[in-house]
C-alpha cells in the first residue's frame, strides 16, 4: 500500500510539473506561458496561426506563430477582433525570430488590453507577414486573418494571469509614467558619416529619432518638382543599423500626397544606423523628410 502511495504521489508531482513548464521559445529569450492555440486560416494558401499568452516579468506577451515562406516575417502590428465586438491593436514587438520554416513574434499587452481578453473569447486575428528577398530587401507585406474554432480563450487567460479569479491580475500593475516627447534630432549633413551627431542645423531638412542610436547614413531624397511638404516615415531598424520595414505618412506629416511619401520611404530604406546589440532585435523610430519648392 505505501509502495502504490509513494508511485501515486510521484506520479502527480511529474504531471504538475509538466504542466508548470510551457515555455515560449523566441530568439534568445523564453517565457512561462500557456499552451499553444490553432487559429484557422481564412485562406485558401494561408497557413493556420498559431497564438500563446506569455509573461515578461510584470508584462503580459501575445505570442503568434506561423509557417514562413522566403524569410518572411511578422510585421509590427496584430488586430484582435473579440466576440463582444471589441478590437485590440497589438504593436511594437517585444522580439522576433524565424526558425525551422516558421516566423515568432512577442507583442506586449497592456492590463486593459488582459481585462478585455479576459471578458471575451477571441473571435479572429488578422496579422501581417513582410515580404522580402533572398538579399533582405523589403518587397512589401501581405495580410492574413484566422479564426478561433472551439478555444475558450477567456478562461485561459483567467487562469493564466488572474489565477481563475475575478479580482486582481497576478502581473504587475503598470507604474504611471511621465512620457517626454522623444524629438527629432537634426543632422548637419558635413557631419553625418563620420557618425557624429549635431542638435542643431538645417542640414537637408531630414531628422531622425531612434532611441538614442546615431544615424550614419540618411541619403537626401529625390524631390518631387512643384511639391512641398513634411512627410514623417516610421522605420524599423535591426541591431546591425539596418532597417527592415518602413511606413510613410504616419503622425507629424503635413501631407498625404503619395509622390512625396513614396520618394520618402524609398530613400528610408536607404538609411543606415549604428551598430547597437544592446537595442532591441527590432527597434522602431522615426525620419522625417522636409520638401521645400525647388528653384
């Protein structure tokens, strides 16, 4: 009788266990997290997603998964459609990786984004893969969504970040913060590839902000005849100073005339930053392109 108690107990402390070791694997990080859950393409060529919820210390992650076809990637931007009729944006990855024919990326969750999953299931989820060629270069970005079957997403996000409960989640509530704007930096054009910065001059009218990394190259773009306007461009940049993904026209232009924004995100793909493996794998910022009236 002790003999089949000490097998019985043992035997449950290796099921407990197990179930305690869901792990997130993604570049050189891993995080506690829930089982995996199969959301179904809407494609006829699209591939099933697959999404996880993870913790970061006091940060809760959405995990996305998903077959990759000539290195392609997930954008900085994944839409949660709820049941209840309410829509999530999530951006700014946390991390990324491809490994294996198959694309990760962590994205951070705010506490009102965990309470509304927590009160809805997810209904679909609509995600952004970047197109690029064998050299790197950017070809642009195809979107897919996929659809929740049978998983009652809102109880696993009950049990995982509130404990089954109602109450209080078990992360970290978000400290509130003082945001000082990050402004552009201008750049004195004498000055821009020997790596030194200048906060002041005119220079071409382009500036940049990216977290304290320093530009080496920011090439001048063609202009446009008869056309003026600021055109603002997002741009993600890897830690080698590359920059992989770029996006006109976001918050700070003054114009939404395509010609200016399409010679804008040209030249940004362009641009070259410093080498930084203390940055995050992907780290997103901002050039902005001032077109004056040429003579």
């Amino acid at each position: 009788m002790r003999k089949y108690l000490i097998t019985l107990c043992l035997a449950l402390f290796i099921v407990l266990s197990l179930k305690g070791q869901n792990l997130f694997f993604i570049g050189e990080n891993s995080f506690p997290c829930t089982e995996k859950i199969a959301l179904q393409s809407n494609a006829e060529d699209g591939s099933d997603l697959i999404i996880l919820f993870a913790k970061d210390g006091k940060t809760g992650l959405l995990g996305v998964i998903t077959e990759s076809s000539f290195g392609s990637q997930f954008s900085d931007k994944v839409i949660i459609y709820l049941e209840d009729g309410k829509v999530l944006t999530c951006t700014k990855k946390r991390a990324s990786d491809l490994v294996d024919n198959l694309s990760k990326a962590a994205f951070p969750l705010t506490s009102d984004q965990l309470e509304k999953l927590k009160n809805s299931n997810i209904h679909t989820v609509r995600y952004s893969l970047e197109l690029n060629t064998l050299e790197g270069l950017l070809l642009g970005e195809r979107s897919w969504t996929a659809s929740n079957t049978r998983i009652h997403t809102n109880s696993l996000i009950a049990r995982f970040f509130y404990e089954g409960k109602t109450g209080e989640t078990v992360l970290y509530k978000e400290q509130a913060t003082k945001v000082v704007e990050d402004k552009p930096r201008e750049l004195d054009r004498s000055q821009l590839f020997s790596g030194q910065e200048s906060s002041t001059g005119a220079g071409d009218g382009i500036s940049f902000s990216l977290g304290g990394r320093s530009a080496l190259k920011l090439p001048t773009p063609e202009y446009p005849p008869k056309k003026s306007g600021t055109v603002v461009v997002e741009v993600t940049v890897d830690r080698n100073g590359n920059v992989t993904n770029v996006r006109g026209g976001v918050r700070g232009s003054t114009t939404n005339d395509t010609e200016l924004i399409n010679a804008a995100e040209r030249v940004a793909h362009r641009a070259k930053f410093d080498v930084s493996q203390k940055a995050p794998a992907y780290q997103t910022g901002t050039i902005t392109y001032v077109f004056r009236l040429q003579d």
